[in-house]
C-alpha cells in the first residue's frame, strides 16, 4: 500500500493528535495492489490511556465535521470509496475501533464490550473539540453511532445509518445473553492460556478467507479493508485486529423495547437510514426474524416524525463499498439539507 500523502497542517487545538505513520501502512502496495484514496487528507493519532485510536481525515479542516464509524471487524477503509463522492465542504474523519486497523488493542484482561466503542466516539470527539458533529455509521459503527447520540443528543446533529439501527432490539438473541457472555469470557481465558503467535497466510488466502466469511464483500471491497486490517511480515499477512474480538454478539448490549422507547425519546438528530434491498437480514443468517427491526424503523417514525427519513437503494449490507455513488447522492442531499426545527 502507498503510504499516506503529504500530512495536512493542523491547527494547535489538534494538540492531542499524534501525527505519526504506522509502519504497519508500508509495504502492502505491490502485494494488495489497491490505489490509495483521492482527496485524502491525513493519518492520525489520537492519544487514549491504552494507547491510540487511528483515524484517517478527507475534505476541509474548516467544514462542518462528520465522524464515520465503521462495521464490526472492518476498518476505516470502509469509507475509501464512499468518502471522495461526499461534498468536500465537510470534514469527514473516519476511525478505527479499538483493536480494529491501526488503532491500539486494550490492556490484557480487558474486554471489548459495547458501551466501550460508544466510550471511544466521546473520547474522539474531545482530543478533536468538536462540541457538535454529525456521525455517519455502517453495520455496528451504527448502533454505536446511534447510542452516542442518545447519551450526548446534544453533540449530534445528524445521524446517517448505513444498514444499522440505533440500538440493538433482539427478542430472540436476549434470550442467549447468558451464553454469550459466558462465551466471551472463557474465549478470552482461552486465548490468554494459549499465548499462540498470530497466524502467518498468504495475501491471496487471506483474501479468500474474507470473502468466503463475508459473501457481500467483493474483491475490490476486501483488498481496502485488508490494507488496513493486515500487517505484512516476511512470510505472508498477519491480521491487525485484537484476536479476543471475535462474534459481535459477545460485545452487544440488547434493549428492551421499553428501553428502546426511553432511549430514542433522547435523540435530537435528524436521523437518516439507508437500508439495502439484499441488506440486513442474509448477513447473519437468511431466516433472520425481522420483527425487531420493523420494531424500530416505525419506532423511529413515530418519535422523530419529520427528524427521520428511510431510504432503500439496491446493494447488499455493503452497499456504501460495492455502490458508493448512489449512497454518496443520498447521504449527500442529507447532509447538505437545511435542518428543521425539532419535533415537539
């Protein structure tokens, strides 16, 4: 992978950023072969107490800021294709989760739990001193997006959610939280018995193995998240990611539908949905109940009335990679739409 270009100045209130390039950035070129992103602004580092959160900046130092959160298990590159369609009057800064791409993994013995992702939205948002922002969030990046901006409503002007909801209503998967949390902590304690080096594969299986666990990344796609999401050693790519990251579900926080209406009743964005025909429910499994979901679109439209609009495009849960211009018209016209007062 081409490295970085040239750093933007930043101005002195950017004091908490680290304006370093990751070495895990080289050499990834010639093996992926995948053209940088035009309109790229920076690599950054924002300081946290375990280490850093990368991030990477498009558009104007002087625009209205948007902060795009990416899928579980992805990387920023999520955003490398959808970004440079998006008008440039806005300053889009894309980050990496923690132990996802380039940002820092957690302290041994610490688990990534979702509440810890919403953590880390506010803790971006004060390095950068941004008081109000709009946020922009694909699959899980979403549901954190969404309860950030029902903790702090009135830091969030506008909420784009890519193929996501703003919370996680599951009456099936409430049912296993037990199971899941048992799960995660003996995955943890297993991993942390085992000590075993990080597998060592190949580029070309490297690719394979995501498109095969991800059937609606294309090649294209892969290769992006894969120059992020890997580092290259002498005999093949190792993956970035923390490995106690594992199935999001261990990580989810489920809701109540009581909770739900508490929850949304907070929400002061302008809230816009972008859902894909093939989207959502043949991500997980193809008899998915989509109850919940419906649950929470009318949920939406009922609390937010004019706040909250739905789009439906055709694409699948990776829409915003696999067709950015059509998603880049629609987020596009939302963000450059004049807000209405809020509903009363």
């Amino acid at each position: 992978m081409k490295a970085p270009r040239t750093l933007a100045s930043v101005p002195a209130v950017l004091s908490p950023v680290l304006q370093k390039r990751d070495p895990r950035l080289h050499g990834l070129r010639n093996l992926l072969r995948a053209a940088p992103p035009a309109s790229l602004l920076s690599e950054l580092k924002l300081a946290v107490p375990w280490g850093h959160i990368a991030t990477k900046t498009w558009g104007s130092l002087k625009g209205h800021p948007v902060l795009c959160l990416h899928g579980w298990l992805d990387n920023a590159n999520s955003f490398d294709r959808l970004i440079p369609l998006l008008p440039q009057n806005f300053y889009y800064v894309a980050m990496d989760f923690g132990g996802h791409g380039l940002s820092s993994h957690y302290a041994p013995g610490v688990p990534y739990y979702y509440q810890n992702f919403v953590n880390e939205v506010r803790r971006v948002s004060a390095a950068l001193k941004w008081n109000r922002f709009s946020l922009m969030g694909h699959s899980f990046g979403g549901t954190v997006a969404g309860m950030f901006s029902c903790v702090f409503p009135e830091m969030v002007d506008k909420l784009i959610l890519l193929e996501s909801v703003p919370f996680i209503l599951d009456i099936n998967e409430i049912n296993n939280m037990l199971t899941y949390r048992r799960r995660a902590i003996e995955h943890v304690l297993q991993l942390e018995t085992n000590q075993k080096p990080s597998m060592v594969i190949s580029p070309e299986e490297m690719l394979q193995g995501l498109l095969k666990n991800n059937t609606h990344v294309g090649e294209e796609c892969g290769k992006l998240l894969l120059q992020r999401g890997t580092s290259q050693v002498a005999s093949g790519l190792v993956l970035n990611r923390d490995r106690r990251i594992a199935w999001p579900e261990l990580g989810f926080d489920y809701l109540s539908r009581e909770l739900a209406q508490l929850v949304i009743h907070k929400l002061q964005a302008h809230v816009l949905l972008i859902k894909a025909t093939q989207g959502f429910s043949s991500v997980r499994r193809e008899d998915m109940d989509m109850e919940p979901l419906l649950f929470t679109i009318n949920l939406l439209r009922t609390v937010l009335k004019e706040r909250f609009q739905i789009v439906e495009t055709p694409g699948n849960h990776y829409v915003h990679m696999n067709k950015p211009q059509k998603v880049a018209e629609i987020v596009g016209a939302f963000l450059q739409a004049q807000e209405v007062a809020p509903a009363s």
